[in-house]
C-alpha cells in the first residue's frame, strides 16, 4: 500500500494562531504548509515564530522560505484572498487565520483561486457550509462542503460543554461569560476604536464586549437556538481564558458533584479535546494547552434551586489544534470518497 500523502495547506495570515497551526504541522507527518499569505517582513515573521515557539532553531529561514524538518512554506506578500495563486502551489486546502475575511466574497476569492476548501478560523459573518466543531458535530461534514467554519476556542469550549452535559441533563437555557485575553484588535492604550468600550486601553481595563456564538448555536447544537446568551470580558492578561457558564436545570434535584461527575465520565470519549482538572488552577496555568475545554471541578457550584455554575479553561492553541483537526476530517471524506 502506498503511503498517503500529507494534505497541503494554505495559511491566510500569520499571527498567533498562524504561527501555532505552522509549528503544529511541523511536528506531524500528515500536513505541509506549503504557503504563507503575509504582508509582514520575512525575517519579522520568523523572529516572531520563533519567540512563539521558543524554539528559533526548529525553523529557518531561507529567503523567502520558512524551513523546518518536515516542509518548506513560500512566504507571499499578499494581505488581500482575492490576490493570493493559491493553484500556483497546488494546495489542497486554506485556513484563513486573520480572522477578517469572514464574508463569503472573501472565501469565494480563495476557492476561485485555487483552494479546494477554505477553513475560518472564526465564526463566519453571512453564509457558511458548514459549522464544525470537534467532539460536537464532525459527523455532519459532507464532502461536498467547501466553506467550512471551526468555531472560535471561545464558541468550541461553549458547545463542548452544552454537548456533553445535556446528553445527561434536561438544561433549560444558559447564560456564558468568557473571562477573554485581550486581542491583536485591541488598543494597548486609548484610542478611537469601532465602539466606546473598545476604544479603551486593553492593558489598563476589563472591556466588556459582546460574542458571537448564541447567534450560531443553531447551526451546531439546534436544540439550544435562542436558549442560551453569550458575552466577554477581555481582560489584561496575554493567554489563557476562562469559560463561565450558568446552567439553569430542569430538574431542581441536579446537584453540583452530579455535573462534575458526568464531566469526568466524558474524557475517555473526547480524548485530547476535554479534560478535567481537580487542582486548584489559574489562567496562567492553562497556557500551553493543546484541550478546547480544561474543566475546573472546584469552579462547580449550584445556586438556588435549578442554576448550576461552571467554570473551564482554555487557550488559543487548543484552537489551532482543533483547526487542524477538522482539515484532516474533510481530507478523511475526501479519501473515503475516492475509495468507495
């Protein structure tokens, strides 16, 4: 039997979570980033690669060529999806990790030039095939999909949690709260932004802001469309989230240690993706974590008769982790197709 190749990808932008799909590939034999779209200086972008990593000597850079062990990526200077010759390098697919382009016009300039399938890597804004989250909805992929969401780790961590615990509990509706890391789209000091609070410095301030998931929920998890309301505070920290959600139960007799236990129970079925943690954690504690959703079994409190709290914990990798995930889903359905 011939030995598969590795699926060839496309990064659209190379911030945090680009840098993090990049050295993620780097460290499997199934993926090739084969091409970067980036208006960022060559040696900039590299500089920053390795200070994520903390590992300058893993990639190299050789002209215009990130090089690792594993595969070379062609840097490209191009900041706009409709200019990218994505079929110059014949991928087979593209994440866009910008976390702008996000109107299908953009993914259509993708697929037109070259790419297969696209992949966001955020909550799109109008028209989507498809909204996949790992250990959610994987087996509602079709192959014939070909603009595909993965969530955001915020929208992940949320539906994984609604996912799990509402195979064992009646949950009336729920109310989340991401205690967030501040964002690149942030201002470090006070500055004219797109809305007043926004506007304020993200160093100095908690800033509340709003979030997209409830608007998306019935795309992923139908029975929760309109039952469930979603909200940030991003704070000033670098990395590492919070998750805080309020259950309201059915039934008054669900008690807190019965939402633990079943939790617990869920790690052998989402192994990579959910974990459960008894030790007394903190933000800080989290960064480097691969997992959508780290449940806090401390963070478990019932209030009143019907309302269970819950806290969990996340962080960006594990999102570039799960990107990665669902492109080797479709690559999975693409296979199985030409084999059948």
């Amino acid at each position: 039997m011939s030995k598969r190749k590795p699926i060839r990808l496309g990064l659209m932008g190379f911030g945090q979570t680009g840098r993090q799909i990049y050295e993620l590939a780097s460290r499997c034999d199934d993926i090739e980033i084969v091409a970067i779209a980036d208006i960022g200086d060559p040696k900039i972008l590299h500089y920053l690669l390795g200070s994520e990593t903390r590992s300058v000597s893993a990639h190299q850079l050789e002209g215009n060529y990130l090089v690792n062990s594993k595969f070379r990526s062609r840097l490209m200077p191009i900041d706009q999806p409709a200019e990218m010759p994505w079929d110059a390098f014949g991928v087979d697919a593209v994440i866009d990790a910008t976390g702008v382009y996000r109107t299908e016009n953009f993914m259509q300039s993708h697929l037109s030039n070259g790419a297969q399938r696209v992949f966001l890597r955020t909550l799109p804004v109008d028209t989507i095939d498809r909204i996949v989250i790992p250990g959610v909805n994987s087996t509602a992929a079709e192959v014939g999909d070909t603009m595909i969401s993965a969530g955001s780790g915020t929208s992940s961590a949320l539906c994984l949690l609604l996912h799990i615990l509402s195979k064992h509990f009646d949950i009336e509706c729920a109310s989340m709260t991401s205690v967030h890391a501040y964002t690149s789209d942030q201002a470090l000091q006070d500055y004219a932004g797109s809305d007043f609070r926004r506007s304020r410095s993200a160093a100095e301030n908690i800033i509340p802001n709003t979030h997209e998931a409830h608007l998306w929920l019935d795309k992923v998890l139908p029975k929760f469309s309109e039952r469930v309301l979603t909200y940030v505070l991003n704070v000033p920290i670098h990395e590492g989230c919070l998750l805080d959600v309020n259950l309201v139960m059915a039934n008054a007799d669900v008690a807190a240690s019965d939402v633990n236990d079943v939790m617990r129970q869920s790690v052998a079925d989402h192994a990579g993706v959910v974990d459960v943690v008894e030790d007394p954690i903190v933000s800080s504690d989290v960064i480097g974590s691969s997992l959508s959703l780290l449940f806090d079994s401390k963070g478990t409190i019932k209030a009143g008769q019907k309302t269970i709290k819950t806290l969990s914990w996340y962080e960006n990798l594990g999102h570039a982790a799960r990107l990665l995930d669902v492109v080797r889903l479709y690559d999975s359905l693409d296979q199985a197709g030409e084999a059948a």
